[in-house]
C-alpha cells in the first residue's frame, strides 16, 4: 500500500480538498502533520521549533512514497527532511515569498529558490502562479499546472433556486484578515445604502479582524444588513452561495482562488480585485467585474453597476458555470493529479 504524507493546515478547505482527493483516487488515508497553531509571534516560532524536531523523527520511521505540502517556504521546506521518495510543493499564492518587501520577503525569496530547486514537483494550480515559481529558479518540467478543481456534486447550480434570490445580496468567503480588506466592502455597502440601494451581506469565515470588522458596523449602521456567520462547515457553504447574487472579494494578493471557483459554480456574479489571478478567469464586465485593487469607491460602483446590469449577470452567470464544468471538475483534475504522482514515482523508483 502506498505511503503518503501530507503536511500543512489540515483545517483549511483547500488542504481538506487536496487531501480528500488524493484519498480517494489512491484508496489510502493519508497521515497528516501541521504546526500548532498560536496567538503569538513567539509562539509560532517555539511551535515551529517544535515541529521541526517532530520532522526529524520521521526519519527514523516510515518511509514515504510521497509527501504532499502546502506553501514553499513553511510545510515545503519542512518536506525535504521527510525520509520520502518523491516530494511534492503546492505553492498557495501569487508567491510564497509574502510579503515581498523587506527582511521577511528577502528570507523567504532564498527558502523558496532552495526548496524549488530540491522537490520532485511543484503545483500551481494556475498559470499566473508559475512565474514565482521560474524566477524562484524551479525548472520548468518540475511545474504541473491544474487547479485540485470543485466538486460539481456539491457546488451545484440551479436555475429554478437562482431566480428566487433578493436582487441586491452578495457574499464574502474569505477568511477575516487584514489582507482581504474586509473593511473596504463593509464601507462600499454603507456608501450604497447613503446612495438609496441597500445590500444584505453574508459574511462567511473568522479571523483577527472580526472584532473590528463588527465595530466598523455599528459605526457605519449597517448591522442589520450584515450576517457575520463565523467558521462553517464546507457542507454549508453551497446553500449560503445559493442565496447570494453577487460574490465580493477585495484581497491585495491573490494566487487561484477556490473560492471565486465555488462562487461560479454555483451561480454567483463575481465582484473581485483586479489582480492577474483573477483576470485568468474573468473578462471585464463579461463574466465578471475587476476592480482596482484598494478602491473602495470603484468597488461600490462595481456593485451598484451590476445590480443594475441584470442580462450582463445571467449571461456571465451561465457562462461561468460552463467554465467550471469544462476545467475545473474536481472529480477529472484529481484523477490526472494522482496519475502524474504515480508518473513521477515509478520514474523515481527506476
């Protein structure tokens, strides 16, 4: 029976889905590892001391047929002293070397050309992705591009369902962090309420930024407009995007987001900064809309724009789910994932 390793934050959706999927085309569960997590810079670090020294242990163990790890300069590094035969990164964003400025982005550029340069394979689960992997030195053969893809049994569309939604409603599925500028939407809704156009909001996720968020909703008035519904399971998020018209999402950085691919799939009109990830997979004002990165006020134009662009929305809406259904079923991309790990260890095993 094979040996797989997984390394990385098995509480994240992406991780969940990754390791879900090679469960099932392998017929093996995975054995996991993560860091503790830790409210605490020194924490974190003890922690990942800590974790280090579990790493080393491995070694003294099972051997691996394959570790599977999230991000180059954490769980990537951590991955090449796993006594494994073949050792595969999955890079997370636009780079892993994040922030790019400073110590912190210098220290991280040097971790992830080392640990590219080592692994057997290197995921971008899209295009954008790759040019941080090539400048990071990883040579080109190494590099699989193809996104882990969503289950279309669980994100479904539904035309019927889709007409009953309230005109002016959208959803936020990103993790409250600094980075995602939570803040910049919550003040677009309360711009738009000034205006005469009221918007209810689904609020999805957790994070440091949730109590600030919540005051920035008392100060703006918007508290009966906004469902903050903390950390949910997966199961639930199709039936919250089924309720939604429009997805928001206003991050500064983005690599390929699952969850603009979720929203698709189920039939929400994307909303999203205009980054080169994003504009991998939308056109302008097509199947979606970009808009400048840190706008809040072309932000709220954004939405007052599509709110009064009905045919726009049910056409991109169906086109997009199109889209999903052609490149980006989970069930299709696994299974040619795992045959390219299979690929890669009878070659490694010659």
């Amino acid at each position: 029976m094979i040996k797989i390793l997984f390394l990385g934050e098995t509480y994240r959706a992406d991780a969940k889905s990754w390791i879900k999927g090679i469960e099932q085309e392998s017929g093996t569960i995975l054995d996991t590892m993560e860091i503790k997590r830790s409210d605490t810079r020194i924490g974190r670090i003890f922690n990942a001391f800590l974790f280090f020294f579990q790493i080393l242990q491995t070694r003294f163990g099972t051997r691996y047929d394959l570790v599977l790890a999230e991000r180059a300069t954490s769980y990537g590094m951590f991955s090449l002293f796993v006594h494994a035969a073949v050792r595969i990164v999955a890079q997370q964003g636009i780079t892993d070397a994040y922030p790019e400025e400073g110590f912190s982005g210098f220290y991280k550029r040097i971790i992830q050309r080392w640990v590219y340069q080592r692994v057997d394979m290197i995921h971008a689960w899209g295009h954008v992705m790759t040019y941080a992997m090539l400048n990071s030195g990883a040579a080109p053969y190494k590099i699989l591009v193809l996104p882990k893809g969503i289950d279309l049994e669980h994100f479904k569309f539904s035309h019927e369902d889709h007409t009953q939604i309230p005109e002016v409603s959208l959803i936020v599925t990103r993790s409250l962090y600094e980075l995602y500028r939570h803040a910049d939407i919550l003040k677009s809704v309360a711009k738009l309420r000034d205006e005469g156009l009221k918007v209810k909001v689904i609020m999805v996720g957790d994070g440091p930024e949730k109590p600030r968020l919540l005051q920035l909703c008392r100060d703006l008035s918007i508290e009966d407009q906004v469902n903050f519904t903390g950390l949910i399971p997966n199961e639930e998020l199709p039936k919250l995007l089924s309720q939604s018209r429009f997805y928001v999402a206003f991050p500064t950085t983005e690599g390929v987001s699952s969850s603009l691919f979720e929203a698709m799939a189920v039939g929400c009109f994307p909303i999203v900064s205009d980054l080169p990830a994003n504009q991998a997979f939308l056109s302008q004002k097509k199947n979606g809309i970009l808009v400048p990165v840190e706008d809040g006020m072309e932000l709220a134009n954004a939405i007052r724009f599509a709110v009064e662009s009905p045919e726009l929305v049910e056409k991109a809406i169906a086109r997009n789910r199109e889209y999903i259904e052609k490149h980006v079923d989970f069930r299709s991309n696994m299974k040619e994932i795992y045959k390219r790990y299979l690929s890669l260890l009878s070659q490694k095993s010659a």
